[in-house]
C-alpha cells in the first residue's frame, strides 16, 4: 500500500517536473499541513510561519526539476526550513512583541477543564523553551519529536552528518529538558 | 574517584538522547546500561530527558490556516517567467549607473580636496611663472598684464601690483569643491532612495 502511495507520488511530481501545476498542488495539500507546523514551531509566529509556508511552496515549484529522487518530504522540510531562515532574518529586524498566537497544543484524551489548563499552561512553557534554543538544534528537535523523522531524514534535510543531528537533538533535548525541570509537575 | 565516575556520568549523559532513539551500538548501549544501573544522577537525568521527549511527542499538530496551492499567479513566479519579467528592482532606471556616477564624483571630491590639502593646486611664486613663460612679470601680453592673467585664470583678489604672497590657485578649486560636493551630495541622495525602493520591492517579492 505504502509502495504504491509512493509510485503514485513518484508519478505526481514526474508530472510536476514538466510544469503541471494541478499535479504541484496536489502535492502541496498534501504537505502543507507538516510543512506549515515545521514553520510554526521554528518561528514561533503565525503570520510568519504562514508566509514562509507559502514561500516554501513557491520554490519548491519553481526548484522541482532539481529534486532528483530521494524523499520528496525531506527535500521540501529543507527548503521549508531555508524560508524559517529567511524569516528569522526578517523577524530579527523587525521583532514582533507577541507569540501568542503560535500555541503549542497536546492531544490529550482527559479533556477536562483541569487538564485543559494544565496543558495550556505547559503549552506556553515548551513555547518559551523553544525560543531559547538556537535555530539549529530548535529544528533537529521538531524534525525528531514533533515531526517524527528519524536520523537519516533529518540529516538530509538539514544537510548535515549524522554525527551533526545526534548532537544537535542531544543538546537541544537538554537544553528543553533543563528549562522544563523548573516544571516538572507539569509533565512528568 | 570521583572525577573519574564524574567523567563517565558525562559521557553517559551524552550518549542518553541517542539511547532513547535507539540509535546507539550495542556495545555503548551496554555501557550506558550497566553504568545506569549503579548511578542515580543518570537514572534521573534519562527520566526527565523521556518525560521532555514524550511531552513533546504530544505536540499536537495545528490545522493550516488555508490552503497553499499555488494560483496562477504564483505560478507566474516559475524560473520561466522570472526570466521574461525583471525583478521590480532591475526595472528602477539607472540605478547601476547612479552608483558608479556618485562613487566618481566622490573620488573626484577628495582628488581636489587632497590637492587643496596638499597645496598641489596653487601656482609657484610669480618669478618663476614669469620665467617658465619667458616674460618679464611687468611686461604687457596681448594688452593684459600676466598678474591680471593670473587673477583672471585663478579667481583669487589680489591687489594690483601684483601678489602679496607670489601665490595664487591655477584653478577655482574652492568652486570645483563645492559644486563637486553638491553633486555628490544628490547623486547620494537619489541613489539611497532608490535602492531603499528596491529592498521594499525584493522584500515584497
């Protein structure tokens, strides 16, 4: 089923490949939902992470030709991820005083008013955790543990060594790790 | 002792993220399983790194807030098209041109400073004029006299019996100055305003 799926997308972006935009959007709706969260998380701002989403797409039309096999998925978190640059770039010059409208949510099967609040409250603390970690590590992070790639894909996306994203993701795990301990009766 | 089981609580604890993934050898991952045995800071330590770990794999994922397809006009935007249609910031007039015009103009302005600054502009004493010209420094040339020449030429008052210091300007270098600086000044201006143009319209895309 899943090699099929994956013929089937083959056969998309070869369409793709010879400018069929029908065929791009197709996969856009299928990734726009992953590749919009990659940006939310890394940025940390909805407007922005809906602009690099957009910009994602649009270079990966324009860049489709250069994707030759491989995982479409990580080609496109790479190119999403080179837009969150941008954007930091740009956010960096002109910060925004708020961050409140990129929640961090849970899935939780209790949802009592209790639980409703707790996980709000820790939602906010991840956020202020993730801010605090450097672009690189903030990514190896979401990559591995929100987005559930394993090390290889990581590494492509990022287009570093293994050696690279194990360090990053340890470093970046501590650091969450350290600033969540202050509330551990949160989550442990 | 204890620097040494300290040294390998650190090593453990580097090796605990990639022990959770199950992306170590099983050599280092009986390593790091026997020392966790015996060490309770480490035990601890790979505790709170799983609860961070399955905290964050709750994250629950956010709906878009619309769809990201492209339109045709975005599709504009392809390699293609980009060619055919300039950049906004390529069709400002000039702007190439206005650059190297206000970087000339900038490095004729400290030419003739400098020259000010080191007297190269300003004529040698009279006699030595007169001498190089073989003319006497009274003599009448074509009915002016050469102190009336040099007057004329330098724009600088001096009495008329001649110069008080024997020295004068062979140029209006005070005037070349400033109508250098002026142009400079709005050659600078239009091209700041210009490319300030240009970097609203790259960031607009």
């Amino acid at each position: 089923m899943v090699e099929c799926a994956t013929m089937e997308e083959d056969e998309i972006i070869r369409r793709a490949k010879e400018g069929d935009l029908d065929s791009f959007n197709q996969l856009a709706e299928t990734y726009q939902r992953a590749v919009y969260n990659l940006c939310l998380r890394m940025l940390g701002n909805a407007p922005a992470a809906e602009d690099a989403t957009q910009d994602a797409f649009i270079s990966a039309f324009r860049g489709i030709n250069r994707l030759r096999g491989g995982n479409f998925k990580a080609w496109l978190f790479r190119i999403a991820a080179n837009a969150c640059r941008d954007q930091l770039r740009s956010l960096r010059r002109r910060p925004v005083t708020s961050m409140d409208d990129a929640p961090f949510e849970f899935k939780s099967d209790q949802p009592s008013p209790e639980d409703y609040a707790m996980r709000q409250e820790l939602g906010e603390e991840i956020k202020k955790a993730f801010v605090t970690l450097p672009p690189d590590q903030r990514l190896a992070v979401i990559l591995r543990d929100i987005e559930g790639l394993d090390y290889e894909e990581i590494a492509q996306v990022t287009g570093s060594s293994l050696g690279t994203v194990k360090s990053r993701i340890n470093r970046g795990r501590k650091r969450l790790r350290h600033h969540l301990e202050k509330h551990r009766e949160l989550f442990v | 002792m204890r620097i040494l089981r300290k040294n390998q609580c650190h090593k453990v604890q580097g090796l605990l993220s990639p022990y959770i993934d199950e992306q170590i050898g099983s050599s280092e991952r009986d390593r790091v399983e026997s020392h966790l045995e015996e060490c309770q800071v480490c035990r601890r330590e790979l505790e709170l790194l799983r609860a961070t770990v399955n905290l964050l794999h709750r994250v629950a994922a956010v709906s878009p807030p619309r769809s990201f397809a492209l339109a045709e006009v975005d599709a504009k935007r392809r390699p293609a098209a980009l060619k055919r249609e300039a950049p906004q910031w390529r069709r400002v007039p000039a702007l190439g041109a206005l650059r190297v015009a206000t970087a000339v103009t900038a490095l004729l302005l400290v030419f003739v400073l400098a020259g000010d600054a080191t007297h190269l502009f300003e004529a040698g004493p009279v006699e030595n004029r007169a001498a190089l010209q073989g003319t006497p420094v009274a003599d009448e040339v074509q009915g002016t006299s050469v102190t009336d020449e040099i007057v004329g030429v330098g724009g600088a008052s001096f009495d008329s019996e001649g110069f008080t210091d024997n020295e004068g300007y062979i140029w209006p270098v005070l005037e070349i100055e400033l109508a250098l600086t002026g142009v400079m000044l709005i050659l600078g201006g239009v091209t700041v305003g210009l490319w300030h143009r240009k970097r609203r319209g790259l960031e607009k895309g």
